[in-house]
C-alpha cells in the first residue's frame, strides 16, 4: 500500500535519514534496490556513492531549472506490506518502485528524460521511494492522482503475486503499527506493538461502555494511562492512552489519541455507542440470543445506512463475547473480534438506532460477565455464526468487498469455536451420552448438537445453518415429537452426501415435516425410565416413510 509522505526540500536530509540507523535502531541492511540510473545502486554502501554525493545528483536538475524556485521539490512515498503477507525480495521491491514511478508519472517506462528516483529498503515490509521533481530535462512532471494510479499498480501486483488484497481509500481500515514500533514492542517483549495492544484494549472498553463515565473506567482498569482533552466550558472533547512503561527517547510517555488507533475510536465515534440509546434491558444469556437472532433477521432491511449501524453494534457484541468467553474458546473467539473488526467499520453515514438490538445484547452479556461455560456460549456463539453470514451477505451486496472478506475469515473462526464448544459441552455431560448409547428416551431440552452426533451428521454443527436447524429441531421438541427420531426419520428420506450444507437441506426437510405434521401419528413421548423398542422407525406408522428408514 503506497501512501504519500510530506514532501520538502531537503534531499540530502531524507536520504540520511532512510540510510542512517533510524530513530529507535530499526533500520537494517539500508540499500538501494532500483533508481534512474544504475550507476546508484552501490549508493550508500561502502566504496560506493555516498549518500551525499548521491543528493547532489538528485538535486542537480533542480539547481538547473531556471526561473521561479519550487516550493517544495522532495517527492516521498513509502510502500508497505501487511504483516501477513510473504516478504518481497529486493528485485520483487525493484519491479514495484519501476512500476509505480512509471503509473505516477515521476519516471514513465522508456522515457529517458523523466525524474531522478530511488528505492531504498531498510526493513522487510517495505521500501521508500524518493524523487526530486523536476525532470532531466528541466521540465516539471505531470503527477496529478499519483497516489491513486500507485493504488492501482499495488491491486494487480497483490492478484499476480498471491497478496492480501487490500482496499484503499475507504476510510475504514484501522492504523498500521510503523516498523519501529513492531520492533520497540518486540524489545519490551509484548510481541505486539503498543498501538495494537491499546486498540484491542480501548476497543473492548468502547464496546462494553454505557456512558462517558463507564468508557474512561474501564480503560483505566486495565492499566492504561488515559488522558482527557478539555474544553474551556469543561466538557470533554478527546482522549488518548498510553501504556505504562511505554516512552519515548526523552522519557515522555507515548500517547495515541483514539482516531490514531481506529477510524471508529474516537471520542464523537465511541459515544455514538451510547448516545440517545440507553443501556438495555437484556438481563442474560437467553435474552442476548433472542436479541441477535431478531437483529440478524432484518440486518440492512432499513437501508445502506441501517446496515452500516447494525454491523458496527455486531462487532461490538462480537468483541464483548470475546472477552466473557471461558478459557476454552477464548482464543477462537478474539481472532474472531479481530477479523471482523473491519466488517463492522462501512464506509458513509450509519444510523445509529440501528444498533440497538445488538447494543441490548452486548449490555446484557456484560451483566452475566463470568457466568458462562461452554455449554452456555455454544448457544450465543452458533447465533453469532448466523449473525455474521447476515453481515457478509450484506457487505457483499454493497460491494464492500475487504468487509465482505473480514466477515467471511470471522464466520470461520466461530465455526471453530462452536465445534470447540461442542466437545467441551460433550465431555461435561457423561451421564447424558451414557443414556443415549444405552437407547433411553431423549430428556426435554436435550442438546442439540450431542443429538446430531447420535444421528451421524455432527459435520452439521457450526455450519451458516446450524442455528436454523436447531430451531427446527426444537420446534419438534415443542410439537411433542422426539427430535433424534424424526431427525432420523428425515436423514433417511435421500442420501446427504452431495448436498453443499447439509444442516440447511435437513432445515427444508424438517420445515417439510412441521408442514406435512397432521398426516403423521408420532408417538407419545415416553418417560425418563422407558427404553425405546423396535426399529428407529417406531411411532411413525406412514409405510412409504418407514421403508425409506429401513
């Protein structure tokens, strides 16, 4: 990603700066991997140009030029990689500055006359391109929507190379750590910089915060320095954070205001969380659920603005998940948060009533904060499944297609962390998996993913449909029928196997049997004592549907 630098007038300046060790010694290996001429590939090492002789000829056309000095004749782009992608070699990083010095207009391919430029890489992640712009042959480039052209070289090289695509200019990517502060985070052996750990921290405490008062408590209860910005009237009109022990050559500690760590954390944006919606009247676990499944049912129905209020709450009550999860899945579900940190930020306004039903949800898991194991999350988080396929589905219909991607990579990880919730719920439950290999009845209530276990398609737990058959299910259960049995019943009507999600063909066909219920004669429900006779298909006295069974 190619983002523009202040430009200057001092070349020489800049130079020795990209050469030199950098501020905090993160610079290594400082060389020239491509320039206008190759005479300055050797520029900055020993026995070769020097970097001052090699500002001299940059700055030579500069002097030339006569008539009315420029302003400012320093041109500087960095262009960065994200952390997860491949490193680029330094001929790889060659055909990128070629490239975009070409599409800028600083250096067009084949012309002999364009700008002086160099491509300095000191780090693995990116290299700087420096010009100085007025052409050799005295005349001043044509640069008008550099950036923007640059932005297009960078998408073809990420598709031709297998790189992250990324998608600039939307205004809703969160700030990358710069290379010195991966480096300083690494020395004080956090493994992250500080910019990532206060956005994850003040990004958890905007989710949970009720009110101004709440926000700035729970930031500083975790441990972050927290400084206010006060207006003359007394009210509060930013903030930004610190980390203890975090600071700077002379010892001042390093603050980051919100807007520095996310587009969506500063202090208007926080409060807009809270801000004419009071906190809900969720109480629990089970309230959160019926919350997210009506919310998750009329994701965007209201419009473009609607949505983009909806996705942002549901990354909110994402994050809030996260952080009440128990020990099993926790790791699951803040890769989760973090993945679908981008699909809750959509470019242009949002409507803010929108947000209410996930905002309830998220004040109601709050209050039942370390009330929940396994067996409880698996409910909310196979829900939250369901919720983020809503938001993908609707990122992708509007085009937003990092979002869309954001949301994809989260809907896997909670599939994972259902899957782990699952087995956890399993082995916590001996007694029950006991009874039902011995053939004893179902129990009102049983749990649904252990019963689809007994029924050969547990695969079906954690797919887009999981939550939808599980409704179905339990809309047997309440209809007085058995759900294993009928769940059997429908298995058997065709084979599975070829079906893209098979919980969703098993949705259609038990929506098939709630329809076609009044042909059926289901058997009683049998007491807790009783052990089920005969064949799997008993109680269902429909010949054809017995057959099929067998």
């Amino acid at each position: 990603m190619p983002k523009k630098a202040r430009g200057g007038t001092d070349t020489g300046g800049l130079l020795a700066y990209l050469f030199g060790p950098g501020k905090r010694d993160e610079h290594v290996d400082p060389h020239v991997v491509a320039g206008w001429d190759g005479v300055v590939m050797d520029a900055g090492q020993a026995g070769g140009l020097s970097v001052a002789d090699l500002a001299l000829l940059m700055d030579a056309p500069v002097r030339a030029r006569a008539g009315r000095p420029l302003k400012e004749h320093v041109w500087h782009v960095p262009v960065r990689n994200p952390p997860e992608d491949r490193l680029l070699s330094d001929a790889e990083w060659a055909r990128v500055a070629r490239e975009m010095v070409d599409a800028a207009g600083i250096a067009p391919a084949g012309d002999l006359e364009g700008c002086r430029w160099v491509a300095v890489r000191h780090a693995d992640d990116h290299i700087h391109i420096v010009a100085t712009l007025v052409r050799q042959d005295l005349r001043l480039p044509r640069i008008k929507g550099d950036i923007l052209k640059m932005h297009q070289v960078a998408r073809r090289l990420e598709v031709e190379w297998g790189l992250r695509p990324l998608v600039s200019g939307d205004g809703t990517a969160k700030k990358w750590p710069k290379t010195g502060e991966l480096e300083k985070g690494q020395r004080r052996g956090l493994g992250e910089s500080a910019r990532a750990v206060l956005h994850r921290t003040v990004r958890a405490a905007a989710a949970a915060a009720s009110s101004d008062e709440d926000f700035f408590a729970r930031l500083a209860a975790a441990g972050v320095r927290v400084r206010q910005r006060v207006a003359p009237d007394g009210a509060v009109t930013g903030y930004s954070v610190a980390l203890v022990g975090d600071r700077d050559q002379e010892r001042r500690a390093v603050y980051f205001s919100g807007a520095r760590l996310a587009a969506d954390l500063s202090l208007p944006r926080v409060r807009e969380r809270w801000q004419g919606q009071g906190p809900g009247t969720a109480q629990g676990w089970a309230e959160a659920e019926q919350l997210v499944r009506a919310a998750s049912g009329r994701l965007g129905a209201g419009g473009l603005e609607e949505g983009a209020g909806a996705v942002a709450a549901l990354g909110d009550l994402i994050v809030t998940a996260a952080e009440i999860a128990p020990d099993v899945v926790r790791d699951q579900m803040r890769a989760a948060a973090e993945e679908f940190e981008r699909a809750g930020r959509a470019p242009g306004r949002r409507a803010e009533e929108a947000r209410q039903a996930y905002r309830d949800a998220t004040w109601g898991l709050v209050r039942v904060a370390g009330r929940g194991d396994a067996a409880v999350m698996l409910g909310l988080v196979a829900l939250l499944v369901m919720a983020v396929a809503e938001a993908e589905r609707w990122h992708t219909a509007q085009e937003h297609r990092e979002q869309a991607r954001s949301a994809r990579k989260a809907g896997r990880l909670l599939r994972e962390a259902v899957e782990v919730s699952a087995g956890a719920t399993a082995r916590a439950r001996p007694a029950r998996s006991i009874a039902a290999a011995r053939g004893t009845a179902e129990a009102p209530g049983a749990d649904m993913a252990e019963l689809v276990r007994r029924a050969g398609v547990g695969q079906v737990v954690g797919e887009p449909a999981w939550p939808a058959l599980q409704e179905r299910l339990r809309e047997v259960e309440a209809l007085g029928a058995e759900p294993g049995r009928v769940l059997e019943q429908v298995i058997g009507e065709r084979e599975l196997s070829s079906a893209d999600s098979m919980s969703q063909v098993l949705v259609w066909r038990l929506d098939g049997w709630v329809r076609g219920r009044p042909a059926q004669v289901v058997a009683p429900r049998r007491g807790p004592g009783e052990v089920r006779a005969g064949a799997r298909t008993q109680g269902v006295v429909d010949g054809r549907s017995a057959r099929r069974a067998r």
